[in-house]
C-alpha cells in the first residue's frame, strides 16, 4: 500500500506526501524506543540489529519521502512558488525560507531575489474577486 500511495503522491502532486511523511516520523518515534529497549533486553542481540536496521531504513525512507522534488517536475510546473514544492518538514519549520535568508545575509535584496507568489495570493486576483464580489452583493 505504501509504495502504491507513494506512487501516486508523487505523480499528482508537486510536494512531497504529507501522509506518508506523518506516517514514517510517527512511527520512528515508536520504533526509537522499542529499539532501545530490545537494546537493553541483551539476550536478543540479533533481533535488535535487526531491528535497529529496519529502524534506520525507515529513516532513510522518511528523509527521501520529504525531499524537495522541485528538480523533477515537467517544466510547467517548476515555477512554483518554493513553499508550494516543499516538504511538511519544511513547511512545518520554515526551512523553506533558508535560502532567501542565506542571499540577504550576503547582499541587500531587492524584489528579484524573493520567492515567486502563488497565483491565488496575488493581489490582482484578489483585487479583481473583491470587486466581483462588491458588485454583485
């Protein structure tokens, strides 16, 4: 199921899946734990290199499931704003945001180097759908 829901997450959206993202940090809560006390169990030492290597193969599964996928997609869909392609990581801390901080402590920044705007924030649309809305009400 996980690598069916993958599959489609990523061929019909532009961000990495939240879903699956959720599911993967959660669980690595619970298998960090249960790790560490197989760990210390020390009669089970297989069952807890076992363990500790699925562990960190879901590990490696979260960090490639919550990677910006920005460089893959078709051409029409590359110019998306930053905060629309990233991760619910990314989302969630505002890593997204590293980048344009990186360019303003090395030079003053000017409207250029800022991230592109999503269609629906920009203030002509709303302008327009207010006036819409003024009009007919």
């Amino acid at each position: 199921m996980l690598v069916t829901l993958s599959y489609f997450e990523h061929l019909r959206s532009v961000k990495p899946s939240f879903i699956i993202c959720g599911y993967f940090f959660f669980s690595l809560l619970f298998d960090i734990a249960r790790a560490r006390t197989i760990w210390l169990l020390r009669s089970y030492t297989a069952l807890s290199v076992v363990f500790t290597v699925a562990t960190a193969l879901k590990v490696a599964i979260l960090l490639l499931e919550s990677v910006d996928k920005r460089n893959y997609l078709q051409e029409e869909y590359q110019d998306y704003p930053t905060e629309a392609t990233s991760g619910p990581f990314n989302r969630s801390f505002f890593w997204w945001l590293n980048p344009l901080f990186n360019k303003a402590y090395s030079k003053t920044l000017v409207v250029d180097d800022l991230f592109k705007l999503d269609q629906k924030l920009v203030s002509e649309n709303l302008y327009n759908f207010l006036d819409n809305s003024w009009q007919s009400g």
